[in-house]
C-alpha cells in the first residue's frame, strides 16, 4: 500500500486492488460485529434485570425498528425509515448539538475571566473573532471581518500547521513502531 | 450582597432564557444584515464557477445530522451552484448514520428545482464502510467499492455512472464535512489523485482548514454558517444560512456580552473575596 501510494504499474495497482478490496468487506464484517456486540451487551443487561435495561430495552427496539425498516422497506426519499430519520432521529442529534449554544453561554458567564496576561490575551481575541463572524459585527465596525480574518489566517494556522505536523509525525512513528514489532500494545502485550 | 456579587451568582436558567429568545425573534422578525464575502468563499466560489458545463463532480457529503443546521445550507449552496452550472454531480458519504439519507434529500429537492434527473445528471452512491479504502478504492474502480448506489441499482444501469469508471473521469470534488475525513480527502484523494478540491466545513473546523487552503491543497473553503450564507449571496439564492446568521449575531453579541459581565463582576468582586479569605486567615 506504501508502494503503491507513490506510484502506479500494473502488478502494485492489482495488489493494491485486491488489499482495498479485503479492507472494505473486513470493514463491513467489522460493522456487522458492532452490531452483534452492543446487541449482546445490552440484551444482557435486559435479561439479568440491569437497574438500567429499560434503556437498553429501548435501545434495542430502536435498532430492531430502524434495521427492520430499513432492509425490508428500502431508505429512499419517502420510505418509512426516511420519515423515522428526518422526523425522529435527525431532529433528537440536532437538538443535542443545538443545547452546546445554552452550555457555552453559561460557562463563558461563569469560567472565561482575564486571570492572567494569556488568559486575557485570549479573551480578547475571541471577542474580535466572535464579533468579525458576524453580519453585526461589521455593521459596528467596517474593520473587524478583516481583524477576524487575519487571526484566523495568520497565527491560528501557524499553530495549527505545528499540530498538523506534530500529529503526522507522530503517527508515522507510531506506524513504523507497529510495523517492525516495536509497539504491541494493540495485542494486549507490552 | 452587592449588584456584581448577585450577577456572580446569576441563575443559568436566566441565561437559557436569553439565549432562547435570542434565537426565535430573528427567526421571526429577520433582521436582514448584509454578509461580508471572505476570501475562501470567493475561491471556492470561482473554482465551482469555472468549471465547464457538463463536467462530472464528486460530492462527498461527510456529515453527521447533529451538524445538519451548519452543513446542510452548505450543500444545497453548492449544489444549486453545481446544477445551474448544469455540472453532473456524484455524490456518496462517508458517515453510515444520515449521511447518506440527508444527502438523498438535498439532492433531489435540488435537483427537481432544476430539472435534473436521477442517473443521468446526478447520483447518490450512499455509504461503504472503512473509509480510507473507499477513498483509495474509488481511483481504481468505483463499481468495485459501490456495486450499486444507495438506493440499490446497479451502477452499470446508471448513464452517468458508465461514464466514470474512477477518479480519472472526474474532474472536481466539492466535499461538505463536518469530521476529520477532511484530512483523508486532502492527504489521499488530493495527494494521491491530484483531485483538486474546495471543502465546506464547521465552524470550528475551519482554522484548521485554512493550513491546507494556504498549501493549495484545498483550492476555497466555507467555514461554518457563515461561509454558507457568503455563498448562498454568491449564488444569489438567499436560504437558510442567510437567516440563520441573524441568530448568530444575536447570540454571539448575547455571549460576548456575558463574557464582559461576568469579567467586570470578577473585577469588582475580586477585592470583596480577597478581604474574606484574608479575614479568614
């Protein structure tokens, strides 16, 4: 897979093939294998009178319901399941998403004071980030998109690039480790 | 107790409130602001713009329906953009849980704005598992990885799928993620490909987007709600993002004005606290 990364022929690309290939049905055995596993766990914890099996009661349902309709009734625009996701399913992770607006203010109100030079350096910046994001923000003051824009492109990226670049390498040692027996922590062995 | 030390100790359920208010008058009153353009947007923009009609697109749409409020004006944007440029779109996601399903909707309600038909100017692959041998599986053969699209034809019975064995026939890819497949669409697809791509993303995604915008690795960016409501001005068909963006001012104001508050309550009530320890010993 390394090799064929870099370049193209006829004997790498067939072999690349055939490992792509092997990776995706793994990949949906591996799927079929979490849906074995939660299903496991938690009819268990129905069966032996968990103190929380009615939710794993529901939780199972759901997956019975979801699946049931799904297979037998396709998932295409005004399926059943399509009514289940849009009506059900995609309004309940929007809403657990949306509560972040309610935590966010609190927290802010409450934890985000300038305790130090840093801290306030921080606040600072976030306001002008906060105010230059907005429509209102440049009805206030023409300059602040441009203020806004600027942190975002020149000292966030330049951190960012160095976490990109730490992340990278570490993860190629970390691949490296693995590949010449180094690391075997993932085989529950030191 | 003094006026800082009560606000110190501000019941949340206060704050709730005003959030919530915050959020539901400009959905009922619009407030209409104008939307700066940025940069990124006006990239992405242009690189969709330039394309030639009848070129063929991939569409990956990688969100979750948590995200929906962000990403979705963002994919119908682009899809408006794509199909009044009459460019032939496949799209596919690589997020099982609504990905594909959000995805189906947008392009069909798009689509039928426009007159495109299912097969010839657009398709929705739907979901494979194991990302990263979709994305590399895909520049072989895309038949191998998705024998049939989401809704369960068979891709040799789709046109515009006989016409686009691999990557090699597509021209363009426009991604809408909102996770960190981003970065296997730049490092892989991009790297490997050279697929030239613009993305829309998060907004708190997008500082780290911008390092690969920087590169040219990704050729525009749309960050957040905001970026969709740019480019939903760009294409001229103001939506839900425009709309959207009047809740964000306000609650973004609403913060910023919490965030002072409660630093002049810090200030004002920081002497109260030291004079108590201090009494305390």
């Amino acid at each position: 897979m390394v090799v064929a990364f870099f370049g193209r022929g006829v004997v790498v690309d067939a072999v690349s093939d055939e490992a792509l290939r092997w990776q995706t049905i793994v990949g949906g055995i591996a799927l079929l294998l979490g849906v074995f596993s939660i299903v496991q766990v938690h009819w268990r914890r129905v069966a032996t009178r968990h103190e929380d099996r009615v939710y794993s009661a529901i939780l199972l349902l759901c997956l019975a319901v979801m699946a049931g309709f799904g297979v037998f009734g396709g998932v295409g625009t005004g399926s059943v399941y399509d009514w289940l996701f849009e009506n059900i399913q995609s309004p309940m992770m929007a809403t657990m998403f949306s509560m972040l607006a309610f935590f966010i203010a609190s927290a802010g109100y409450r934890a985000f004071r300038a305790r130090s030079v840093p801290s306030a350096i921080l606040l600072v910046t976030a306001i002008i980030v906060m105010l230059g994001r907005i429509p209102m923000g440049q009805y206030l003051y023409d300059g602040l998109p441009g203020w806004a824009t600027w942190i975002m492109t020149v000292p966030s990226v330049a951190v960012q690039r160095g976490i990109i670049i730490g992340a990278a390498l570490g993860a190629a040692s970390m691949s490296l480790r693995v590949l010449i027996g180094i690391e075997r922590t993932y085989l529950g062995r030191g | 107790m003094s006026f800082w030390q009560l606000m110190q100790r501000l019941d949340r359920r206060i704050i709730y409130t005003l959030i919530f208010v915050s959020v539901i008058i400009p959905t009922l009153f619009p407030l209409k602001l104008p939307t700066a353009v940025t940069p990124e947007t006006m990239s992405f923009f242009n690189a969709v713009d330039s394309l030639p009609a009848g070129s063929r697109i991939l569409f990956p749409f990688d969100c979750w329906p948590s995200t929906r409020a962000e990403t979705e004006p963002m994919a119908v944007a682009a899809l408006r953009h794509c199909f009044r440029k009459n460019l032939r779109v496949v799209g596919l996601s690589n997020v099982g849980m609504g990905g594909p399903s959000v995805l189906e909707n947008v392009m069909n309600r798009i689509a039928e704005e426009n007159g495109k038909v299912y097969g010839v100017d657009y398709v929705n692959l739907g979901y494979k598992a194991n990302y990263q041998a979709v994305l590399l599986g895909m520049g072989s053969s895309i038949e191998t990885i998705f024998p049939a699209d989401h809704r369960g034809t068979r891709l040799a019975d789709l046109p515009l799928m006989r016409e686009v064995p691999n990557y090699d026939s597509l021209v363009y890819t426009v991604i809408v993620s909102d996770n960190a497949m981003i970065d296997y669409w730049v490092s892989l697809v991009n790297a490997r490909y050279s697929m030239p791509m613009v993305a829309g993303v998060t907004a708190v995604m997008a500082p780290k987007q911008m390092s690969y915008v920087q590169a040219g690795q990704l050729q525009g960016l749309l960050g957040g709600m905001k970026g969709a409501a740019e480019y939903e001005t760009l294409v001229g068909a103001v939506d839900k993002a425009n709309r959207g963006m009047d809740s964000q001012s306000l609650i973004h104001l609403l913060i910023i004005g919490f965030i002072v508050l409660g630093n002049v309550g810090y200030f004002m009530t920081r002497n109260d606290k030291r004079e108590y320890h201090g009494e305390r010993g």
